[in-house]
C-alpha cells in the first residue's frame, strides 16, 4: 500500500541569500533520488529542479514540485521585496520551472 505521509525536502528557498542552492540542491536531490523507503514524495524548490542529475533520472516525475514566492506579476517581470523575498510569477513558475503547486504568501498583498 501507498505511504499515508509524505516529506518534502527543501531543496531551494526564494529568499536572497538563502543557502539552499547549488551543492546542496544537488546533494538533497540525490538523496531523494536514491530513497527508496517511498517517504519522500517531493521537494520545496523553485521549480522542478531541471538543473539538477535528478531531471535525467526515471524517477523524476515520481516528485511534486512545490514553489514558495510567487505573486502575481506582470509576465516576464520579477520583484524583491525589502525582506529580500523574491518574486516569480505563476506562470514562469510552472511553464519555465516546471512547478506542480504554487506557496504564496506575502505574495498575496
């Protein structure tokens, strides 16, 4: 039978500054990828990790991809408030991103 929870690894963040990108991106990636428990069914990140060896693995569309810091933008324009939280539109988020569920919150005012 199908796990009855779920963990979504934080694998990027949208804030300036944050440290979840890069090696560490690629190093919670890997480990979901190479899980085999069924706990992990996805990731916090700014997208569907399309950058990541994750992307090429068969295991990929396994995941949901839940994206923090999203407003509604003009297409094609990002924005930065003054607590350094940046903005992506909805659907740079899921077109270019390839995000399954969106997370807005100061995004909203």
């Amino acid at each position: 039978p199908a796990p009855q929870h779920g963990l979504l690894l934080i694998a990027e963040m949208s804030s300036s500054g944050s440290q979840c990108k890069g090696a560490y991106t690629d190093a919670v990636a890997a480990l979901a990828n190479d899980d085999d428990s069924g706990l992990v069914m996805g990731f916090i990140s700014q997208g569907g990790l399309l950058h990541t060896s994750l992307a090429r693995s068969p295991r990929w569309q396994e995941f949901v991809y839940c994206t923090p810091g999203v407003k509604l933008l003009p297409p094609g324009v990002d924005a930065k408030d003054a607590l350094g939280q940046n903005y992506r539109h909805p659907r740079d988020a899921i077109v270019n991103g390839g995000s399954d569920v969106l997370i807005v919150g100061r995004g909203i005012l």
